[in-house]
C-alpha cells in the first residue's frame, strides 16, 4: 500500500517513516502544503496522512480541494488528521470537510498503525482479498492464488497486482504505474515495470496483462479464462 505523509516536523517525519516501512508500507513525504498539493495531482495513494498546520498551504485547504475532486488520482482516498490541533471544534471541522478519521498529538503509534489499517480495510468492505477474474490477492498473507496456484510475492509485485486488481480493464502507462509502486524518488526512465509486468504474466496468465502500444498496460485476466 502507498501512503502519503503530509507532515513538517522532520523527526516526526523519520519516525513515522521507519515504523510504516516495517509494516510494508511505501511512503511518500511532503513537508509543506505545496509539495502535498503537488503530490497529489501526480501520484496515486492508498491513504493520506495529513497535518493541519502546514507552511505555504494548511492542510484543510488540502483537504477541501481533495473532496472537490482537484485531485482527480485521489478523490476517494481516505485521509486520516495528524495534528496537535485537538480541540473538539477542530476535530469537528476536519471530519466535515472530508477527513474520515482523527488523531491528536502526541499519540501512540501502535494506535496510528491500528488506524491505518481500520481505514484501509474499509477501503475494501471489510474484506482481506481482491478478487478479479480468477486472481485472488491476500491483503494480509499478499499471495497470489490463480487458478489452484498459490504464489507468494514479493512487496513490488504485491503492489503491482493490487493496482491492477483493484481497477480491472483500467489503462495505466508505464509511468503511472511506476509512481504507484515505488516512492518519489523513482527513476522515470527504469524498465523495472516491463521486467515485473513478464514476471505476473507468468504467474496470471500471458493474456492476463494487455500492453496497448504507446498507451501502456491494463489488466483483463486471460481471454480464454483464468
């Protein structure tokens, strides 16, 4: 899963970063209201974590715009509010402009990571798998189970399979797909999707990853049936 953090104290930052990566998480960070606007019109995230009192841009204006739709990647996505900002009117204006949960500082971050994962497994109605034309994806164990094969994959291609499980027949170029599986800092020009996208076919079927010349991958399971 790919969260974004929108937060402004680097060693709130650094901590939050390295507990979320033991638990598999892909984070990216923006430090400022300008940089998580940026953020989001280019990138797609499972969750956003947002603090409100951000340089340049506050995080409700953020926020706002997030459920107008400005951000056309990400206009469904749960936002969870971090901030020290914890008066009940405050709480109360945050949910009313789209926040589905919140959380003061301090706080625990077995609590943050209980959060988390509440908001992402609502994301799926409550269910652990994603399945789509015979491929079954475990949310929890993240293996594949495709016609009585079970494969255990690894973190990219996890989250490779989720994005094209999560939106069968949708198209995805070569450079969204790369902004959805790794971090900010991803090199445009690698050939690492090719190289992951051979490894799935494998796995799903030859069929079950359509290339569209010049457009870019979409996920259909096998023509003749997985």
């Amino acid at each position: 899963m790919k969260l974004l953090l929108v937060e402004d104290e680097p060693l709130l930052v650094e901590t939050i970063q390295t507990r979320l990566a033991k638990q598999h998480y892909l984070v990216d960070v923006a430090q400022d209201g300008e940089e998580a606007t940026y953020a989001l019109q280019e990138f797609s995230y499972d969750l956003v974590l947002l603090d409100l009192g951000l340089p340049k841009r506050p995080g409700l204006a953020i926020l706002e715009d997030l459920r107008k739709g400005e951000f056309v990647l990400n206009t469904a996505v749960p936002v969870l509010i971090l901030t020290a900002r914890n008066s009940w009117q405050e709480r109360v204006e945050g949910l009313k402009k789209g926040a589905d949960d919140y959380l003061g500082k301090p706080f625990q971050y077995e609590e943050l990571l209980a959060r988390i994962e509440a908001l992402l497994r609502r994301q799926h109605a409550g269910s652990n798998e994603l399945s789509v034309a015979g491929c079954v994806l475990d949310l929890e164990t993240k293996q594949l189970c495709v016609g009585g094969q079970t494969y255990r994959l690894t973190l990219t291609e996890f989250r490779l399979v989720y994005v094209f499980l999560s939106h069968p027949d949708k198209v995805f170029s070569k450079e969204s797909l790369l902004a959805r599986i790794s971090d900010q800092n991803h090199d445009r020009e690698s050939n690492v999707i090719e190289v992951y996208i051979r490894k799935l076919r494998k796995m799903m079927g030859k069929q079950a990853i359509e290339t569209l010349r010049g457009l870019g991958y979409r996920f259909c399971g096998e023509k003749d049936g997985v």
